[in-house]
C-alpha cells in the first residue's frame, strides 16, 4: 500500500489519461477537460510531423498554459522528419511527445504509419531514438496496438516492446486490442476486435521498468483504479471520458490521485463562460465549444434538455454564453453527487 501511495502522490506518474481522439479532443474539449480535473493527462488530437515539418502548419501546436499537463501526439515513419516534429513540439512547450502506433484508418496506413506500423517494430525504434534525441527535455511515448491482423500478439508484442526500450522510451500507452488493416473501418477497429487486458498485465511483468498503460474498453473509474491496483502503471481512457466526461473526471482526482475534492458539472460549464466569451471575441463560434459540451450532464436529471438546447443554438449566427445559461436554467439538475456508477463503484 505504501508504494501505490508513494506512486498516486507523485505529480509526474500519469496515473490517468484521456486519449488522444481525432476531432475530439481540440484546445477546446482540453480546456474542458482540464476545469474537471487537474491532474488526468490530456493529449491533442494526433498531428502528422509531414503537416508541421512540410507543411509549416505550426498552428496544430497552438494550446494553452491552462491545458497542462497536456502531450502532443504524432503521427509519421520517417525519423528524421519526426525528429523534427517533436523538436518543434518541444519548442511549443509540450513535455510528452508520443508516437502513434495504433490509427487504423486508411489515410494513415496510405503513409505508411499508424497501426501498420507495428509490423516494423525496427523502424519504430529508428523513429523513438531520433525522437528522443531531437526533443531535448520532453519525453517520447509510444502508443500501440497488441498487433495487426494475422499477427500472434504473445508473440510481436514482447519483441515490439524489447525494441522501443531499447530505443529509449520509457513509457507506453497500449491499446488491448488488435488492429486488422484491412476489412475493418477504424470505428470496427475500436470495438470488434476482443479485449486482451490480460496479455497488457503480462507485458508489464515482463517490463517491469517500463511504465505500461492501459487502453481499450475502460469505461469506468472503478475499472481504472482495479487496473492500478493489479499494478499497471498508468490507465488511458477514450470514448467514456467524452461521452459521460463527469462521470470519468470530476472524480478523477480524488479516486485515482488521492488528490482534492471532486468537481461538479454545472461549477464547469459556468467556468466555461469566461473561456467562451475570449473565443467568441477571437471571431470563433459557440458550436466549436459547445459541441465537446453536450455530454456534460449524461445520466443526470436534464441531460437531454442541455443537448437539446446546446444542439440546436449553438449553431445560430450571434449565439453566446447566453445559450449555457439558458440551458442551465432549464435544467431539473441538482449537483448533489455523482450517481455511484458513474464514480466507477
């Protein structure tokens, strides 16, 4: 007991992350986030190193101080070119740079990187060592897969793991999950392939000084502290934490950090207020916030109201904070607790 103590104590264990989630989790859904717990790590939606490098779309790094701690995810396979992506990422002030080995999707594997990448695990290692070199005092993670396709995942797993430590990355976020490339579309990808939550607990008794999370099918806070207590080191959480954000984060701090009192949605969505206003003043748009607002009050009294309401105003030309209040106040919502499923019991 006193080690896990010891380890949910320390502000640089990432006990608990949201994942990264492409169109999901923008500078605006991390500022939400951030407001309902101050310690789960964040992670930007992933940004190819082509896109910065020859692109000079340095605008994908854009974030804010309040967003912290938040990391950058990459996606590429050509090392000197990640090499410079997690140089400027670090230079944009992010102190995690991760690597994506996971993205199914087709536009992904048509650059060679992603999930396909785990059929390479050498390159992979090219990629974290050149990475880690460019990157200064950021740290480089690596998120992936349990394999692809007809791969034996006992097998490519352990040797995938050996050549990323051996490159230098000292932490990997693992997706309990195959990929398969092809015949199934990245939606498929995050639910048909079975869970292997068993074979993640294996790696990390197999690596013991390599920090192993967890992701994959965790919908729970209570299903994440389980996942620590068998002695994980770290639990990701994606799909749950922005669907039902309260029932994954208000809480977050208090079960998983040992760490502060919980956060309750309506104190959220009015500390959003100010947060709008500035991005309303900048020429953007309610919906581009409210949007990652909807699920706020999921499996509370007045929940379909405050989508209702956020759904169809939020889109309006000239729409402001206004419609949050309004929405509030039309709420049969009382912030007495958080219903014990939703704390993971």
């Amino acid at each position: 007991m006193a080690d896990k103590n010891k380890k949910t104590n320390n502000f640089n264990i990432p006990l608990l992350a949201v994942a990264p989630m492409m169109d999901w989790t923008d500078r605006h859904c991390r500022y939400l986030h951030r407001l309902m717990s101050r310690r789960a790590l964040l992670y930007t939606e992933m940004v190819t190193a082509a896109a910065l490098v020859r692109g000079g779309a340095l605008h994908l790094l854009d974030h804010s101080p309040q967003e912290h701690p938040v990391a950058l995810q990459i996606g590429g396979a050509d090392p000197a070119e990640l090499a410079q992506a997690a140089r400027l990422g670090q230079a944009a002030g992010y102190r995690e740079i991760n690597l994506n080995v996971g993205c199914p999707s087709d536009r992904v594997q048509s650059g060679c990187f992603g999930a396909v990448l785990m059929e390479r695990p050498g390159l992979v290692a090219d990629c974290v060592a050149a990475m880690a070199e460019a990157a200064g005092d950021a740290e480089v993670t690596v998120k992936c897969r349990i394999g692809v396709d007809e791969q034996d995942p006992e097998t490519v797993l352990p040797e995938f793991l050996a050549r990323i430590s051996a490159a230098g990355c000292r932490r990997v976020i693992v997706h309990a999950r195959k990929a398969w490339l092809q015949g199934l579309s990245p939606k498929e990808n995050r639910e048909v392939p079975p869970l292997d939550h068993d074979l993640v607990l294996r790696m990390k008794g197999m690596f013991p000084g390599l920090h192993v999370s967890i992701n994959g099918g965790i919908d729970s806070l209570g299903q994440a502290r389980r996942f620590l207590d068998a002695g994980l080191d770290g639990v990701m959480i994606g799909r749950a934490a922005y669907h039902r954000p309260a029932d994954i984060l208000c809480a977050a701090d208090r079960m998983i950090f040992d760490d502060g009192t919980d956060s309750d949605p309506e104190t959220v969505a009015r500390l959003m207020l100010p947060y709008i206003e500035t991005h309303l003043s900048g020429g953007g748009r309610l919906h581009q916030v409210t949007r990652h607002m909807l699920g706020l009050f999921a499996g509370r009294p007045g929940a379909r109201q405050w989508r209702r309401m956020l759904s169809q105003e939020g889109h309006l030309p000239g729409a402001g904070p206004e419609v949050i209040e309004r929405a509030l106040a039309g709420m049969s919502y009382s912030p007495v607790a958080v219903p014990a499923a939703g704390r993971g019991a």
